[in-house]
C-alpha cells in the first residue's frame, strides 16, 4: 500500500469535523509510543523549545549519572535505555 502524499492527507483533514479530527488523533497516539511523544511535544513543549531541550538535557544526565557500569553487558543495556 502506498501512502498519500501530506498535501493529500492536509485537503482530506480539512473535511473533517473537530470531533473527527481528534478521534483520528486519539487513535495515532494510542498505537505507537513514538506516536505519543510526538503529539506531547507539539501540543506541550514546542511553546518553549528552549525549556524542552533544557528539561532532555538533565533527564539524559540524571540516566547516564545512575547507570550500571558494574559489567559490559550492564552497561551497554544501560546505554540503550538512555537512547
């Protein structure tokens, strides 16, 4: 299946009603995790982007200064998790 081009997918949202809108929302979020972050940022964070990257910077510090280094295996499952 191919996907529609984003100018198709815009024409096609501006038919919608609200509620429709937000259903089709409401389902993309409930899906993917990815999905779910992205609509947090735009409708939460993208206001003040600089407070976001702040507020990334000290959890990726926090992570990284709690992290297993006691073993390679450890530590590498460590990284990932911060990533």
């Amino acid at each position: 299946m191919k996907p529609s081009t984003i100018s198709d997918i815009k024409k096609e949202l501006k038919t919608l009603d609200k509620q429709q809108t937000i259903e089709l929302c409401m389902r993309l979020a409930k899906y993917k995790k990815e999905n779910k972050e992205l609509l947090t940022y735009l409708l939460f964070d993208s206001v003040d982007e600089n407070r976001f990257i702040t507020n990334i910077k000290e959890e990726i510090n926090d992570l990284f200064s709690h992290m297993n280094t006691t073993n390679m295996y450890f530590t590498r499952k460590s990284v990932r998790k911060v990533l």
